[in-house]
C-alpha cells in the first residue's frame, strides 16, 4: 500500500527573513525617495517619514509581498500593534473599543486555542462598536490619519513600477470617505473597506508569535487604481515622481534643497 500523503498547514504570516526583505525594501525606498526630493528621513521608533527642505512630511508607502505574485499587487502593512501601543496612546480614535477587543484574550495562546468558539463571539461584538465608529465620516478621517501616520503629515506616497506617486493626504482621505464603505465581514471577526472588491482590513492576528495583535493591512493595487482613477490631474515631475490632484499645487520644490 502506498505511504499516505502527509499535508503541513503552512503557518499564517511572513517568515522571519520574508519579514526582514519587506523591512528592508521599505527603507531602501525611503531613502530613495528622500535623495530624490532633497529631503531627509526622520527615523526613530515610530513610523519612518520624510521631510523636505519646505517641512512638508511626506510617508512612502509600498513595501509588500504577497505569495506567487509581484510587490505591485501585494498588501501594505498600515500598522500591526500589540495591546502595549494603545495603552500608551491617549488620542487614538477608537482606543477604549480596540483594547476591549485585546481584553478578550486571555492571557496564553494555549488558552486562546482552547477556548475559541467563545473569544470569537465576544470579539464579534466589539468589531461591530468598531464597525458603527467608523460609519461616522469624523471618526474615520481621524482613524486613517492616526493608522497610516504617526506625526502631522502632508503626502501620502506609494511606491509602484519604479514610481512614487505622490497624493494630497486630505484629498486621499475624502476618496476613501466618498468611495469606501465600511462594514464586518461574514464572521465579525475583521472591520473591512471595500467597494466592488476589498481594500482594506482591520483584523486580529492570533499566530503564537504574534498573540495578539491588530492589523490593518491595505490591498495596494485596488486603492492605487481608486486614487489615480478618481482624484484628477497628473504632473510627471520626472520619471520617478509624479503628482497627483490637490499635491500638483501643494508640493513645494525648484528651491536649494538641504
């Protein structure tokens, strides 16, 4: 008789050297970026920017991978936080809601597993809260700008086919305002963007090395092909950078750089 076949369940989530490429992408990209506009980038422990000679901030996004496919249609990391993060923020939009999710852990990932049934109908109730919050269009203007930035911010940059586009932060926030809806998904287990496919997610992460955590990834093909198709007007600054919409005016250049 023939030896059975022996199927492994892949682990959920990057490798640890998947993990260090992407991270490492991303900075390359930032310094890039930064040479290119003459900025410089502001590191530290939060989320990397760039400032220009102007001090308008600018945040690059782009750094993704997905299984079998290319960067350009992989997911970006908005944020992934473990509980410690909320409880030393004290303006994040929807904190008291996010930790009540994190309140529903207990304590070991061996408890979590045994006792899962009954966490994930209590997460379903607060992913609803977090769900009604952000119907509000105020709350979630707010939400997005403190999930994607950590400090007062102007652009929003993605990086795609060798490119950084750059968009007019408030101008993205009112497409997504204007285009997105906000709603769970079947289980209630996830907040989640979307308008003919899914853009973005708010989701648990339950993996022993990540238990637990939030995380909000971002599909970077759909929302790159949403803000180009529906905010107007493109300026091809060079091969590398290009404007779009409101940020045509608003980007500052052509001045010494640093």
């Amino acid at each position: 008789m023939a030896n059975p076949v022996i199927r492994v369940s892949k682990p959920h989530g990057m490798t640890s050297d998947k993990a260090w490429r992407v991270k490492t992408r991303g900075n390359r990209k930032e310094d890039i970026f930064a040479d290119l506009i003459g900025g410089l980038v502001l590191k530290g422990t939060k989320k990397p920017d760039i400032v220009n000679a102007y001090l308008q901030f600018f945040s690059v996004k782009g750094s993704s991978e997905k299984q079998g496919k290319e960067g350009r249609d992989g997911r970006i990391q908005v944020f992934m936080y473990r509980p410690s993060r909320f409880e030393k923020e004290e303006n994040f939009p929807a904190k008291d809601i996010i930790l009540d999710i994190f309140h529903c852990y207990p304590p070991t990932y061996q408890e979590y597993q045994d006792n899962k049934t009954q966490i994930k109908s209590k997460i379903a109730v607060h992913m609803e809260r977090l769900k009604d919050f952000l119907l509000d269009d105020e709350n979630r203007a707010k939400f997005l700008d403190r999930a994607f930035f950590d400090r007062k911010m102007d652009f929003l940059v993605i990086y795609d086919d060798d490119i950084f586009h750059i968009f007019d932060k408030d101008e993205v926030w009112n497409v997504f305002l204007k285009y997105l809806e906000v709603d769970n998904n079947s289980s209630k287990q996830k907040v989640v963007f979307k308008n003919k496919c899914l853009f973005i997610e708010v989701e648990m992460r339950t993996t022993e090395d990540k238990y637990p955590t939030i995380f909000m990834p971002m599909n970077k093909r759909v929302t790159f092909d949403l803000l180009t198709e529906k905010i107007k007007g493109q300026k091809k600054l060079s091969p590398y950078l290009w404007l779009y919409g409101n940020a045509i005016k608003k980007y500052k250049h052509n001045k010494k750089k640093f």
